[in-house]
C-alpha cells in the first residue's frame, strides 16, 4: 500500500489491510483520486509501509488468538512499531491503532462464535459488544495512542471472558493441544489464562467432559498410538515423544486402554512397519 492510500484509508475509514482500491466516493463524501506514488507530507514512505504491515500481520492474528493472549500479542505488536517522528505521522498511528482495535474485537469474536457454536450463547445473544471495550480510548489517549491501545487489550480481553464463560476452558484446550508432552498444572494454567483454578477446572469438565489430567493422557495415548501405527520408532523414542517418563509407562498406559501391549497394536495397525521395527531392533 502506497503513503497516499494508508492515509486516505485512516481518513476516510477504509479498511487499509484489504488492499489498495479506487474510492471515489465514500458515503455522502467525495474521495478525490490519488495516485498511488503521491508522497504525502510529513509521513515517510517507509516507515508507514512497516506500520502497515504490523497492523496487517496483528489482524490476521485476530481469527486465530483466544482472549488471554490478546494483552501479550498487543505488547509486542506495539514494541515492534516505529514511533512517529512527525505530528503527521503520530495521526495517523493514532487512526491506524483505533481501527485496528476496532476490527480485531469484531473479527475475534465472530471467529470465537463460528469455530466454537457450542461454547456459548449465539453471537447475536452472548450479550458481548466488542466495541465497547474502546470507549475508554479518548482518556487513554492523553497518555499516547500506544498506550490507549494497550489498555484497549486488556479491556477487551476481561470483557471477552466475562461473556464467554467458557471461553477459558477453550484456551486451556487449544493450548494442552500444543504442550501435552510437558507437566501442566492447574494453578500455572489458570494463572496463564488469567482464570481461577476452580473455575479453570469446573469448566473445563462441563465443556470436554473430562478432567484436566484426563485430557493430557488421552493426548499423550492418541499420539502414541498414531506413532506406533505410523512410525517404525522404538517405544523408549515414542514414550519421550508423547511426554512418557520411560517406556514402561507406555506399556502400561496402552495395556490399561486397549489391553494389548504396543507392540501387538502396531502388529495389528501395520504388520509391516512392526517387522521393519522389530528387525531393526535386533540389529542393534
């Protein structure tokens, strides 16, 4: 996007991270056409082209970040950002943040509501306005546009899960979905999510019907039993793969599930990766 386009975009509220495009009116306004290599006084090319680029990279975020990770995501975009050098260039990072605040709210809690129907109430009921956690934007902004955006994420985070009560069970998921291999406590947990132990608990049984411990093992067993059947690696390569302290926890774990041992289940999956296992095996 060229200088001329981002300011027009922050003048005339266009959404500057679609891309360029012709505007010639905009609502009861006439936009002029502006060529797309106009310099624009007092804004460097540059440095509007990696202010740009962060709000971009920060919003394709929103479809993919739960609410506890939205104050850490915003501290770092804002570290990331080159602070303005000009009055012209502190306006528009001032614009450019109020709109990235407002589509991020928007578009993380469309995502949350489409990509989890059963964690809470319908989007239009939830009762959640993901604009109101901008309303404090104007006082904040005596401090700097920087700041008034930081404080915007930890509104905005709170608010979230204060209407989405389930929605800290469903981080504690998506983040044990990535980290089952390690020990996880529920204190440390809860504290990451920014949650109450017993809440963390009492709603993450409601939500996957199973206790936190409960769900790690059942993580570790479904990739073990995806590596016995899929790899040809031994079991002690397995047991510290998936989180297991040693191969005999392996054992035990696959005996209590599926009364087999690993071995016979990998016989049983795939014969042939069980022979090239075992003959490699017995060859050292």
């Amino acid at each position: 996007m060229s200088n001329a386009q981002g300011v027009r975009a922050i003048a005339f509220g266009l959404p500057f991270w679609r891309g360029p495009r012709e505007v010639d009116q905009f609502g009861n306004r006439i936009v002029p056409k502006t060529s797309t290599n106009a310099p624009i006084d007092g804004v460097r090319s540059d440095w509007l082209s990696e202010t740009v680029r962060e709000c971009q990279g920060l919003l394709n975020n929103s479809l993919r970040a739960g609410p506890h990770e939205l104050p850490a995501l915003a501290g770092a975009f804002l570290d990331r950002l080159a602070e303005p050098r000009t009055p012209v260039e502190r306006l528009v990072q001032r614009g450019l943040l109020l709109e990235v605040a407002v589509q991020f709210g928007h578009a993380a809690h469309v995502a949350f509501h489409r990509d989890h129907p059963g964690a809470a109430l319908a989007i239009g009921a939830c009762g959640f306005l993901p604009s109101a956690a901008v309303e404090g934007w104007p006082r904040d902004l005596a401090k700097s546009p920087a700041e008034a955006f930081r404080r915007w994420a930890g509104r905005y985070a709170t608010a979230f899960r204060a209407a989405h009560r389930l929605s800290c069970a469903r981080e504690a998921e998506h983040y044990m979905a990535q980290h089952f291999r390690s020990p996880i406590a529920a204190p440390a947990l809860a504290r990451r999510l920014d949650c109450s132990t017993v809440f963390l608990r009492r709603t993450f049984k409601e939500h996957t019907g199973r206790t936190l411990l409960e769900y790690q093992s059942e993580l570790r067993l479904r990739m073990a039993l995806r590596l016995l059947a899929e790899t040809e690696l031994k079991m002690e390569a397995i047991a510290r793969e998936v989180g297991y302290s040693s191969k005999k926890d392996l054992y035990r774990v696959v005996q209590a599930h599926l009364h087999c041992t690993p071995l016979e289940y990998r016989k049983a999956k795939s014969p042939s990766r069980a022979a090239a296992a075992a003959y490699r095996d017995s060859h050292g």
